[in-house]
C-alpha cells in the first residue's frame, strides 16, 4: 500500500518533490528542541498549490496522515511526525515565492515557505514595516507563523499574527482549496472562515499563501535596557512608559538576572548596564521626530522614581542591536545550559509579580534543586517561565507552574501552542464545553483525523 501512495506521490511531484532516503528525512524527523523524535514514511515537497491539494487527495485515499511542515522552528512538537513510519510530513520548503508587496494598500503577498524574515526584507525595501519579529525569523515561515499565531517581541504594538492576516489560502484536508488571497482592510461578507485556520497548527488545513497586513516603517526608535528592583517595578516602569511614550512603545520586554547570566556564559555576551535581578528592555519607534528626548525623559523620570535602577540607550543602530543579541540569544544558552522545561504563560498583567512569587513558592517546596529561567513579554502579560530542571519529571513541572497558573486565571500556552508538547496538560485543564466546541470543528473538517492528527487534541479524545 505504502509503496503504491509513493509511487504516485513521485508521479505528482518528481524527484524533487518526494524524498524518501532514511539520511535526508532526519531534518524533517525532529523538532529544534529535539525532544519528538518522529519517523516519516517519506517527506513531501509540493511546488503550488495544485500539488498540495494532489498530495493531500492522495494521501487521504490511502489512508495517510499529513503533517505540514514550515521552517520547524516551532516550541511544541507540532510540525513533525510520530514515531509509526506512516505519516507523510508536507514541507512548504520550494513554495517561497514572495509575489507582491504593496505600499499604497500596505499589503504583501506571499506563499507559505517565504521564511519570515525575506518578507520582512522585502516589505522594508519599499518603506513598509511587517511587525512579526522573533529571535527565529531568519527560518520560521509564513505559512508556519500563521499556523501558530506566532506572537514575538512587537505584539504589545501591533498584536499577534492574527492581527495582520487579510487573507488566506488554504487547503483543506479533503483536498478542495479554499482561495481567500483578498487584500481587504474591510470584509464582513459572511462568517471570516481564515480566523479558524489562524494557530489551529496544521491541524484543520495546510496554508499555502497568504495576504498579510504592512505598516509604516518608523523612521526613529529608540532601545533601552533597564535594570529594575523587581517585578512589581517593571509594571511601575511600562505604566511610566505608556503614559509619557504612548503607542510609540513597541516591545517591553522582562528578563531575569539569571538568564543575562546565561547568555554571558553560553555566548559571552555581557549587559552594558550593572548587575541586578531584574531588567526590561524597552524599544519605542515612530515615524515623527522628538522620540529620543521624550524616551530619555520618560526613563530619566522612572530612574527617579525608583522604578528603575541603572539604564543605558543605545547610540547606534548597532548598540541597539546588541541589546536585542542579550534577549534573543537567552533560548539558545537555555538550549545549551541542559534540560528544561517551558512553560509560555500569560496571566492578566497585572498579577504577574504575585504570580511569580507564587509559582516560585510552589517549585521550591515540590521541585528543589530546579532553577527559573524566567523572561518574556511582559507588556503583553506572557513569560517563558521556563525551569531548568535536575531529574525531575517534565510533567510534575508543568503540573506544578499550570496549577499556579490556573489560580491566576491564565493561560498555558500564550504564544507557542499546544502541538504534541501540551495536549494531556491542555486536556485536563480546559472546559469540556470548550473541549467539544475544538472537536467538533476538527471533526467537521477533518473526520477521518488525517491531517496533523495527534497535535492540539489527542487521537483518542477525537474518536
Ligand atoms: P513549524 O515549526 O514548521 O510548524 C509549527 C506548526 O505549524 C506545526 O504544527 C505545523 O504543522 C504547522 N504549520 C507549519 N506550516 C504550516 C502551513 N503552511 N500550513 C499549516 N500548518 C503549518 N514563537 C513565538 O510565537 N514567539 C517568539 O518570540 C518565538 N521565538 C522563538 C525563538 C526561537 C529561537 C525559536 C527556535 C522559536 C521561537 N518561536 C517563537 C517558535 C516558532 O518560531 C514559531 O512557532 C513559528 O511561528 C514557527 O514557524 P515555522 O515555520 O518554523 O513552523
Ligand atoms: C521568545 O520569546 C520565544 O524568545 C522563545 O518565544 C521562548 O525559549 C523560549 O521559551
Ligand atoms: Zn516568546
């Protein structure tokens, strides 16, 4: 049966669109955190739209499940297969073809494979701003931020990447294809279907294109870097911030002492600042002059007031750039530091300090000898409360951090989604009513449970 489905997989695609060699599939077979090792019967590699349906048509006549796949950058297991040898995974790699980006509509136009940052390069090129930015845009793709309403470092400003999706493609797991490119600020004309599509995680449908929503590029900003006593102050610092630089405010982000620890030891980058606890980095753009003097006096004022301890602005583009190199290199020294286990939460914002005191509690007393490696974005009340762990078991972690986490009334997966990595904990935490709302879209999209099965809910709550 299998070599039947491969036979005509190479008759759809050709050689360079089916790759079944054992060496060649390893890429595709494991997440970047290397903790779901998967098994692919083979690996597919459409060039259009068309191949993708052909391939999903044909994988399901066969019974086959499809798992798609983009730059595999993603945090929780979902774009790769299990561990049968059945699953075909569908890379997006030879559909990158950026088709148009627009300054007047403020749009852009691109296929699902088009890696984040050349969309991001191309809408600058012409003075517009795509505001998607995280630490791994140089290999996420469209398609894939799209899949996992990927958040980043600019969602305080310009919200997650639902926010900027005007249109979609999409092919759905009985093979039809549903063509929604429209590049329309405004569309009420029936039920806005590309919002189910947007971080349902290749579960309900494979995004081949996409319309995305640009800005003006800013023609200032402004980065800082603060060291503040505690938590508690950071919120004192983004309300000071908010009031006296309004929207310009595009990332706050929280790191802890400790994880600027790791990243001077794993990359020997060291903050230009003196040592503390807690520091915030601050970045405010816009495209009107007088940002710097009112950044200078909005953080003039907070060091003042005590909120903030120490700060330093960055003279350069360049030194605003090492900035970011100390918050974006933390989930690489973590990587390099040893096992860990994530938790991407949000609680409402302004519990976050309670909520760390709380959830620090509950680790010392259940899990001693685990440490914190705590940052995030906490303009957007969302923290990688990630724990570095010391034999403990990841499931007693997770336990410990989600049952603080639900007393506060917050979320387990802010950004990242549930893939593989999250479907018990998501399960057993969420409403059954909420729990059937999920399966009844999966089912009435995809009833035989061939596309992405296993990611976001389990196969056997499905049946
Ligand atoms: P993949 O990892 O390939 O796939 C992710 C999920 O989407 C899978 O379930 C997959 O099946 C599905 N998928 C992929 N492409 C498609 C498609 N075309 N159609 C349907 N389904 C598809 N995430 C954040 O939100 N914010 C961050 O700040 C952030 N920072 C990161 C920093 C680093 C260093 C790393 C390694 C990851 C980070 N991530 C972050 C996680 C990751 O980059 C995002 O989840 C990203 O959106 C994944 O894109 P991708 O193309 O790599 O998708
Ligand atoms: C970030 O904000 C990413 O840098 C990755 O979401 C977080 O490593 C992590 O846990
Ligand atoms: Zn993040």
């Amino acid at each position: 049966m299998s070599s039947e489905l491969l036979s005509k997989l190479l008759d759809l695609l050709g050689p360079n669109g089916l790759v079944t060699e054992a060496s060649d599939l390893e890429g595709y077979s494991i997440d970047w955190r290397h903790l779901f090792p998967g098994k692919p019967l083979a690996v597919v590699r459409p060039a259009n739209t068309a191949e993708v349906a052909g391939v999903v048509k044909l994988c399901r006549a066969y019974g086959t499940a499809v798992v798609p796949q983009g730059g595999n950058t993603g945090m929780a297991g979902g774009a790769v297969p299990d561990a049968s040898g059945t699953q075909v995974v569908l890379s997006l790699s030879r559909m990158t073809a950026l088709r148009e980006v627009d300054p007047v509509g403020m749009t852009l136009e691109a296929e699902a494979g088009c890696v984040l940052k050349t969309a991001q390069d191309a809408a600058a090129a012409v003075g517009r701003l795509l505001p998607i930015s995280l630490a791994a845009e140089g290999s996420a793709t469209v398609g894939g931020v799209i899949a996992t309403n990927a958040g980043g470092v600019n969602v305080l400003r310009y919200g997650m990447v639902r926010a900027l999706v005007l249109g979609l493609e999409v092919v759905l797991p009985d093979g039809s294809i549903a063509d929604g490119l429209r590049r329309l600020r405004k569309d009420n004309a029936g039920y806005d279907w590309k919002q189910l599509f947007i971080g349902s995680e290749g579960t309900l449908g494979i995004v081949t294109a996409a319309v995305l929503r640009l800005l003006p590029q800013p023609k200032s900003s402004v980065t800082a870097l603060m060291s503040v006593p505690d938590p508690k102050a950071a919120l004192d610092l983004l309300a000071c911030a908010q009031d006296e630089l309004g929207d310009t405010i595009s990332a706050f982000e929280l790191m802890a002492g400790s994880s600027l620890k790791l990243v001077e030891k794993h990359f020997g980058l060291r903050r230009p600042i003196a040592d503390g606890d807690w520091f915030v980095l601050i970045e405010a753009a816009s495209s009107l002059s007088g940002l710097r003097e009112a950044a200078e006096a909005a953080l003039g004022n907070a060091l003042e007031q005590g909120f903030a301890l120490d700060g330093t602005v960055a003279e350069s583009g360049r030194q605003a750039a090492d900035l970011w190199q100390l918050r974006e290199r933390i989930t690489e020294s973590e990587a390099k530091e040893g096992k860990s286990v994530k938790h991407d939460v949000s609680v409402p914002i302004p519990l976050i300090p309670q909520f760390l005191v709380e959830a620090g509690i509950a680790l010392e007393r259940d899990a001693p000898g685990t440490r914190v490696n705590c940052f995030g974005h906490l303009g957007d009340g969302n923290l990688h409360y990630n724990v570095l762990i010391d034999g403990h078991a990841s499931d007693e972690i997770n336990r410990i951090v989600h049952d603080v986490v639900d007393r506060f009334g917050g979320s387990i997966s802010a950004e990242h989604g549930i893939g593989q990595y999250r479907v018990a904990e998501l399960e057993k935490r969420r409403s059954a009513p909420e729990l059937a709302i999920a399966r009844r879209i999966k089912t009435a999209l995809d009833p035989e449970d061939l596309l992405n099965p296993g990611k976001v809910l389990s196969r056997a709550e499905r049946a």
